[in-house]
C-alpha cells in the first residue's frame, strides 16, 4: 500500500495482534475463553494456524475500507475496534477455501492445512470466526448498536458461506455440471467475495455517528467493489499470476471464472479442449502443459481481456456510488483526506487479496 494509507494499516495490525496474540495474557484469555487460569500454551494448537496465515500479510483491504469509511463520516477511528470481524473472518474463509480446493500455497508459504493437518486447520480457521466476535463485547457502544453489528456479522457469513457453496458445486463436480452463466457468477462473487466488503463498509457506517441511514448504499458499492476485484482476480490467475499463488492455479482447482465462462459461452471456446485441460491439470498439478495451453486459448479468444474491463467497469462504479452516497453527508477536517483516499482505495486494491 502507498504511504499515504501506511499509518491507517499500523492501527489496523495493532488491532489485530490485540485481537490474536503471540503470547496470549491472562486478560486476552478471559475475553475470549471466559476463563483466566488457562494455561496459554493449551491454545497454541487452535491459535497458531490462523496466527501463521496472518502473519504472512495481506493487503487489509477490508478492515481498511471500514477504517476510511468510519472516518469519511467523521467517526474518526471509532471502527478499529472492530477491525477483527472482517479481517480474522477474511483469513478463516481463506483457511477453509484452501481445504475445500486442495490449494498448496497461500501468500508464498504452504497453504495452512498442509502444515499443520486438515484437523487443526478447520478447526483453527472456525477459531477465527467466533474469536472476531468477542471485539463486539469489549466495543464501548451502545447495546442496540452492538446487536446490530452482530446482525450484520452473521448475514454476511451466511451469504458468504453460501457462494463459497456455489463455487465448490460448479469446479468440484465435473462436467456434469450445467455451465453457469454471468448473472450467475456475478451472484456468486457477490456472495463469496462481495459479503466481506459489504459488511466492512457497513461496520464503517455503525461507527460512525449519525449516518446509520448510508449503511445499505455503502454496503451495496462495497459489495459491488468485491464483485469487480474477485473478476480481476480472475484475470489476474491468468496473467501474471495472483501475489503468494502460482499462474493459472485456478485450472488446477477447476473454476469456472468469468474468462473461461466467456470464453465457452460467448467465444464459441472448445468444452472437449477445456475438460481435457482441467484433467491434465488435476491429475499433474501446475505443471502439466494444459495449464498454459487452456490459457493460451483463453487469452487468444480475447475473453481474458473481456473480463479485465468488465472487472474495471465494476470498480469504477463501485467508487462512484461510494462517492455519491458520502457527498449526502457534509465532510469536514480529517473526513475530507478520508474522502480522497476511500476515491482511490478501489485502484490500488484491485489487483489481489
């Protein structure tokens, strides 16, 4: 991240080394357990597997968005506090989706599970979802307020598990599969990727005081925001390769992206030639020539390139509804730079997670 937004992302990791700990204190093991006397190193195992993964960095994109959304409505830092809630469920989903699509490498290590077993990764990354929650509890607002941000929290983990649940059924289950069209990716995306940059925004707008009515606009262009980056994200697999992941992994995992749904919906791209690929990449890994060769196709056809604008196109009117929703509310001191940096957020986040 620029430098610009370096001292945003200091508070954010110290709020998160808050919320899971090296070395666990008695107080950290209170809030979280209900019991003091624990002895510390009895959580090591379901700590550590979440604490790796989040000690390899990540963009913080969306604890960031929150922070500047906050603070854009002239709430200051207000929703630091709740920084746990996205970022420590951002890295359970990571955890999981792992698991789920046999992935071997996350942010330039091995992926969680292969370290440390499937047993203790699932439940390590379960771990990372309800131990968000205990920031409510220690927030000093409201208890109104605090029951909706626990309402919040809990439909967007429903909506994200249920694109989680989309996405497995269409690249886990073969050819059998009936191929998806875009408003059904584009459902998807919203639900797996877009419910995390939702509820971030949303956070944003409860901590903030006096603008509580932004909460579905800002969530909305958030969601959208999450829908354009998952496409670039997309396309990105199939370029330069994702930070921390090998260049066309996602043939490997067998995911119907928006290229490849392009490029056999509306490019007249060879299903025989995409399911040899996903095969040969199955059974052999990134290795296997096929990998290259369905991207070559891919990329040939010109649906790669298709993609990338269509996930631009998102972006962009993703800031502009953030934009517009903001001008609704007068900006004053430190909401104005707040203002110009959440403008900017889109382009910088946009090319991985």
């Amino acid at each position: 991240m620029k430098d610009e937004y370096r001292l945003r992302l200091d508070k954010i990791e110290a709020a998160l080394r808050l919320a899971l700990p090296e070395n666990p204190s008695p107080a950290w093991l209170g809030a979280v357990f209900g019991q003091h006397e624990l002895p510390p190193g009895m959580v090591h195992g379901l700590v550590q597997p979440g604490l790796d993964l989040i000690s390899r960095g990540g963009k913080r994109w969306r604890p960031l968005l929150m922070s500047l959304v906050c603070e854009a409505l002239g709430g200051g830092d207000a929703a630091l506090p709740l920084t746990p809630l996205v970022e420590l469920s951002h890295n359970a989903s990571l955890i999981h989706d792992d698991i789920e699509d046999h992935s071997l490498e996350r942010r330039g290590s091995p992926a969680v599970h292969l370290l440390y077993g499937a047993g203790m990764a699932i439940n390590g990354g379960s771990f990372l979802y309800f131990a968000g929650l205990a920031c409510i509890e220690a927030w000093t607002a409201p208890v109104e307020l605090q029951q909706r941000v626990y309402s919040s929290w809990g439909a967007y983990m429903r909506r994200l598990h249920l694109g989680q649940a989309l996405d497995i059924t269409w690249h886990r289950e073969g050819s059998g599969v009936k191929l998806p069209g875009r408003g059904d990716y584009a459902l998807m995306c919203r639900l797996k990727t877009g419910s995390l940059a939702a509820l971030a925004a949303v956070l944003g707008v409860l901590a903030a005081p006096g603008a509580l009515s932004l909460d579905r606009p800002l969530g909305d262009a958030a969601e959208k925001l999450g829908l354009g980056f998952q496409i670039l994200d997309d396309v990105k697999n199939l370029s330069t390769g994702n930070p921390g992941k090998k260049r066309g992994d996602d043939i490997v995992e067998g995911k119907r992206s928006l290229p490849l749904l392009i490029y056999l919906g509306e490019r007249g791209g060879s299903r025989p030639l995409v399911e040899r690929c996903f095969a040969a990449a199955r059974r052999e890994g990134i290795a296997a020539p096929e990998v290259e060769e369905l991207i070559a196709a891919m990329t040939d056809s010109g649906a790669v390139e298709e993609a990338r604008l269509q996930g631009l196109l998102l972006v962009g009117e993703a800031r502009e509804a953030m934009t517009a929703a903001l001008d609704l509310v007068p900006a004053a001191g430190s909401a104005v730079e707040a203002r110009r940096l959440l403008a900017a957020l889109p382009d910088l986040i946009s090319g991985g997670s």
